[in-house]
C-alpha cells in the first residue's frame, strides 16, 4: 500500500466533509464522490475514467432532462503525470475538468491538447530550471542521468538536458527505464551506472521505478554517489531503506498544517475502516 496516496485521498474527504458542514462554502450544494485505486496502473485509470466518462447508472436515462445525469462532473486526481496524461485526454474531448494534486509534467500546461486539466502543483518546468541550477551551483559540471521511460521522466528529463547545456554542465550518459520493461534491461542501465565515471546522477524517476533500479544497484554497489532526485521520490519515506542515496538532493513541496486534520484522521471507529475498503487495508497491517 502507498501511504502518501492513501493520505491524499483522506485529506480529499475531509475537505469534502468541510465543505459540506459549511454554510459559507457552496451553499445549497452538497458534494458526493467515488474514491478508486489507480494501483499506479494507467490501464486501470483509463478503464475507471472510460466508466466515469459513460456514467454509472446501470439504466440508460431516456428522458430530455441531464439534470440528474449520471457521469461524473469533475476528476480529482490522478497523482502521477502518465495517468493524468491520459485520463485529461479522455476528459478534455467531453469537457469534464481535471485537477490534479500532483501530476507535475510540464506538457500538461498546453492548454490545446489538454483544455481542461488544472492542478494545484507547480510544472516541471521550475522544478528543472531549479536543479539544474543547483547542481551548477555545487560545480558539478561531470554527471549522469537516469529518469523514467514514462511521460513524466521523459518530458522531465528532456527539459532538464536542456536546462544543464545552457549552464555548461556535461552528461555522460543518459538512460530511461520503466518497471514493466525487461529484467535485461534493468541490469543494462544499472551496468551503466556501475562503469560511469560521474559521482553525480540525476534521477528524474516515480517512486516504483528507481525502488527496482535501487534494488539492483543494491547487488553491487557502485562507487559512493551524489544523488540529486526529482520531487517524487527523493521526499518518499520508503527510499530511506537504500542507503545508496544517502545524502540525495532534490526540491520538495512545502508541508502546510489543516485546522482540523489531525483530529480527522484519529477519529477513526472501526465503523468507518468497514466503509472504507483502503481504510480497512491500511488497518489490518
């Protein structure tokens, strides 16, 4: 289970429920919604979004009136930029709005191929400006490169090569992968690794990604390296275990304290876990 997205969609409801106690926020207007577990799988988005998309009643509605319609009027989510990427597609060609938490590739700011995504995170964009720059700043001109073989490694590492040639900084290799891909080519790349002369890797990957590309590493070890990771990995608690990336740098979102979470999240009964089948995960281990 993934503990950070399992406390995204705890902190979706309480600000539902907020909204809804509320008799300043959306007056006369209650907000309902349905919770799915992407499992970090795009088929398993687009079969939810393909759903949602179609409405879920089971009786077509045959009369003149929408007003009780049963598709969805909105998307929350999804956390990484591929199934954002492709849910936004999916959604823009109906005209249901997307905001997304978390999905931070750049390419889901052009508003012609996606015309209503939104999102409340920064774009790559700033994020590869600012690594760059930090990585110039420490006078590491002599790298290497890893990201993953996804629309968000992709788009992100493109962006930061292009950001490194404008501040003079040399890349000695630069290698893609994705967890799904072949064994073979896991080792290929963590071989890469190993044979490089650059102390100094950017790794522009999702969490479950450079877990399996840790993993291997973990079998030989490489010489000791400065890891610098994008936002999504280098602030997950999970990569501490690896104490090949000690010391790895990166940017990460400012944490902001809700009135009223804490007490959310403890006032739990078992009642409620029943309700919640995430919930109910999370509580039996």
């Amino acid at each position: 289970m993934d503990f950070r997205e399992l406390r995204f969609a705890r902190v979706l409801q309480f600000a539902i429920q907020e909204i809804n106690n509320s008799s300043d926020l959306l007056p006369g207007i209650t907000l309902g919604y349905h919770i799915y577990d992407s499992c970090a799988s795009v088929p398993m988005v687009m079969k939810v979004a393909f759903q949602l998309a179609n409405g879920l009643d089971l009786v077509f509605n045959d009369t003149d009136s929408c007003a009780k319609s049963a598709a969805v009027l909105a998307l929350v989510g999804e956390s990484g930029s591929t199934a954002a990427i492709s849910t936004s597609r999916l959604f823009g060609s109906f005209g249901i709005p997307q905001v997304s938490h978390y999905a931070t590739c750049a390419c889901l700011s052009d508003k012609r191929q996606h015309p209503t995504f939104f999102r409340t995170i920064p774009s790559d964009h700033h994020q590869v400006a600012a690594l760059a720059r930090m990585v110039k700043h420490f006078g590491w001109t002599w790298i290497g490169t890893v990201c993953s073989d996804s629309d968000y490694g992709n788009n992100g590492m493109a962006s930061f090569l292009k950001a490194a040639e404008e501040e003079g900084i040399c890349v000695e290799y630069s290698e893609a992968y994705y967890r799904t891909q072949p064994r073979s080519k896991l080792k290929r790349v963590a071989d890469v690794i190993r044979r490089s002369t650059a102390r100094v890797i950017v790794a522009f990957m999702s969490v479950g990604d450079i877990r399996f590309l840790l993993e291997e590493l973990s079998q030989q070890p490489p010489a000791p390296m400065q890891w610098i990771g994008s936002e999504t990995w280098v602030t997950d608690p999970q990569i501490l275990r690896f104490n090949l990336c000690i010391g790895a740098m990166g940017f990460a979102i400012p944490r902001s304290v809700i009135p009223g979470f804490r007490n959310f999240l403890f006032d739990l009964s078992p009642e409620q876990v029943l309700k919640f089948p995430l919930l109910t995960e999370f509580w039996e281990r």
